[in-house]
C-alpha cells in the first residue's frame, strides 16, 4: 500500500506541504473545517469593504483539482491518537477515523481574547472570512440605524474600538478611517462620519511590536494624522455591547469593538497530548517533528518554531510557507533513505500598511521603506501570494478602483445580516 500523508489544515502551512508532495508517489488526505483556503492578511479589507469574499478565498479542491494524488475531507478533527496513528473527524465518515502513515498538523490559529470579559459575546475576531464578513455587516447596519435614529450617534452607534496595535489592528484602524472618510461620509451626509472616533488601543507603550522604533512612530504618526486615536500603554478591562472599558478607567462608548490582540493555537493542538509552548503552539523539533513521533510534524502557526535567536518565529505567512516546504522534502528524502534536516528559516522581511500611500516595511538585510514606496510593496508581495489568477485580477482592479474612485463596491447589507 502507498504511503498515506494526512494534512491537517489547507492554510499556507498545509497547501505548501501537498504542493511539494506533488510528484512523489503517496497519497495525500487534506483536511479542513472549510471547503475554502482564506488569504488571511487581507480579511481586514473585507471587513472593511475594500474586497469581498471570493477575492481572498479560493476552494480548496479547485486548488489541488489537478494533483492527482490528493483527497479532501470538509471536516473538522476531533481528536489524534498518535499511538493508534488515527485520526477522528467530525462528520466522521463512512470508513471511521482514518489512518496515517505521516501526519501534518497545520491547523492554524484561533482568537485568543486572554480571559478578558465580554470579548468573546460582543468583539468581532479577525482570523476567518466569516469575523470579516459578520464585522462588514455589522458597520453597515450600525450606519443605517444611526441614520434612522441620530441619538445612537451620541451613544457610539458609529464609533469604533480596535483592540491591539500589532500589524493587523493597525492595518484595521487605518482601514476603517478610510473607510469613514472616503466612502460612508458620502453615503451618510447627514450624520458627522467624518468626526466619528477610532480608537485604537494598546497596552504596550508602542504600536508594531516587532518592528523598529521608527516604523513604529511612522505608524503613529500616520494614523494620528489621519485621525485615529491612539492609546498606548493600558489595556482592555471589559467589553460590553455599547462600551468598552479600559484598565486606566476611561470608558469609550462605541458599539463595535474589533479584537486584534492576539491568537492562541487551535484546539486540535491540545489532542495531541504533547508538550504545548506559549499560546498552546506544539513544541517540535529541529526538523518540525514532535518528539517521540519522527512521523508527526507540526507547522505554521500551531507550531513554537525556534528561530536562530531563540525565540518563536512568529505567527505570519512566511514562517508557514517555508515550514509546509522544508517538510515536503523531508518526507521526500525519507523515502529515498536520505537522513533528515533541520528546519532552516529565511527571514524575507515584514510589512504593514495603515491605509492609502502608507506603509511600512523592513526587510531582512535592514533596508527600511515608508510611505508611497513602502504601500506599493505592500501591494506587489500580497497579489503575488493570492492563490488563483483570477482572485489576482480582481484584487488588483478593485484596488484600482478603490484607489481612483475613492469608492468601495462591497457594501452590501442583506436581509439576514441585519440585526
């Protein structure tokens, strides 16, 4: 019998994993909760109607349609016996759990709101295609009651809260106050948009953490000019459906609150029974194995990948696309007898961009941009990672569009989005 690889996760982790198991003579269970793989880095211009749905997600089959050696499973993992090498979905199947010769644990992150109150019940996440969608609707149907009724204005009925200053709660917040100033100043004349607060709030006493002090005050000073309001330095005490109540004591009526603070690996991780880092991540070995397990890898974001300095790579595309491809060739050189290797990161740099003409980007050799030249970078390197050529063409119109209109197409409320 060939040897069977079940993948856990049709992620960046996963997909680079069955893409360079392409040629080689296994079969490949890919599995995921969605029938879709979701560009996550531009969910936030969903939420914010600068794309729609099917511009940052492709189906999962379509991806793998042509490699023959691949099956898909729309499931999710309920639990991983790594002894019996089996694994258990949900819906389960009509064969029971399926078995794995090796097995590639890619699943991914969820939000991680860090036990603070209310999170959970009233914030809109970040990480998949339906926090973005369900955020989108929420703004829009938040903007047509506050023109029915302008004392929802007064109580934060248009007003927003972006909790955490990484790259996706700045990328967030500058998203947003485009979105206000650009487009739903005009399509509420009637209610002050452009004087409707965005805050954005942080409990370190800087934004970006990873990055420079200066690509970091360039990120302030950008999104201050622009008329974001940024706290640093306190955190988040509560949230609740029209407020949301800092450590400081200071109360800020809005209701909406986005949470961009920080994820936790997904539960799949906890069935393994295997030692958990920070975060829940699985702790692996050199080579991105499991100790103990030399058939069981784990990769991407799940996974406390210790990177030359000792520390977790961090949890962004890179990372999980160089993983998913050093274990790809691993498997490879299993099976022509060759000895492992260790897991090797390239760092290619990072980049954040806080709306129109303004980014930041640092690049592994120290090279810095800003400005124009760092936002046209930012826009090169996400078209080229979009998976399918057509997903690339409607991006890059839409952006366009956006860029010379001023407008944005994906503004749709339907009925059944309306609370």
């Amino acid at each position: 019998m060939r040897e069977r690889v079940v993948v856990l996760g049709a992620g960046f982790a996963g997909l680079a994993v069955v893409r360079g198991l392409a040629d080689e003579d296994v079969d490949i269970v890919l599995v995921d909760a969605n029938n879709f793989h979701t560009f996550q880095p531009l969910l936030y211009q969903v939420a914010t109607a600068g794309l729609d749905a099917d511009d940052v997600s492709y189906p999962v089959r379509g991806i793998v349609r042509r490699q023959g050696n691949v099956t898909t499973r729309m499931a999710r993992v309920t639990t991983i016996d790594l002894d019996a090498r089996t694994v258990t979905l949900d819906p389960p199947g009509v064969d029971g759990p399926i078995g794995f010769d090796t097995l590639v644990v890619a699943a991914g992150t969820v939000t991680d709101d860090f036990g603070v109150p209310g999170v959970a019940e009233h914030s809109f996440g970040v990480k998949r295609l339906d926090d973005a969608l369900g955020l989108r609707a929420h703004l829009l149907d938040r903007f047509e009651r506050a023109a029915a009724d302008r004392r929802l204005v007064d109580d934060g009925g248009i007003d927003v809260v972006v909790c955490g200053g990484g790259s996706t709660g700045v990328e967030m917040a500058g998203a947003l106050r485009e979105l206000y100033s650009k487009v739903l100043a005009r399509d509420f004349p009637a209610l002050p948009v452009r004087t409707a607060r965005i805050v954005l709030v942080e409990m370190a006493d800087r934004l970006l953490g990873p990055y420079t002090e200066a690509s970091a005050a360039k990120a302030l000073e950008t999104l201050r000019r622009r008329n974001v309001e940024v706290r640093l330095g306190v955190g988040i005490e509560r949230v609740e459906a029209n407020r949301v109540l800092l450590t400081d004591g200071t109360v800020v009526h809005a209701h909406t609150s986005v949470w961009a603070a920080g994820v936790r690996a997904a539960p799949v991780a906890e069935t393994l029974g295997t030692p958990l880092a920070k975060g829940g991540r699985v702790v692996v070995g050199p080579d991105l194995t499991i100790e103990g397990h030399p058939d069981v890898f784990a990769i991407g974001d799940i996974a406390a990948v210790v990177g030359r300095d000792g520390e977790p790579l961090p949890q962004v595309a890179q990372p999980a696309i160089q993983g998913g491809r050093h274990v790809a060739r691993q498997i490879a050189r299993r099976r022509r007898g060759l000895p492992r290797q260790p897991f090797a990161y390239r760092d290619k740099g990072k980049m954040a961009t806080i709306g129109r003409n303004a980014a930041v980007t640092e690049l592994a050799n120290g090279m810095r941009f800003s400005g124009l030249l760092g936002w046209l970078a930012w826009l090169g390197l996400h078209l080229v990672y979009l998976l399918g050529f057509r997903n690339r063409i409607n991006v890059f119109v839409n952006w366009c569009w956006n860029y010379v209109t001023y407008d944005r197409a994906a503004r749709l409320l339907r009925e059944s989005e309306r609370t």
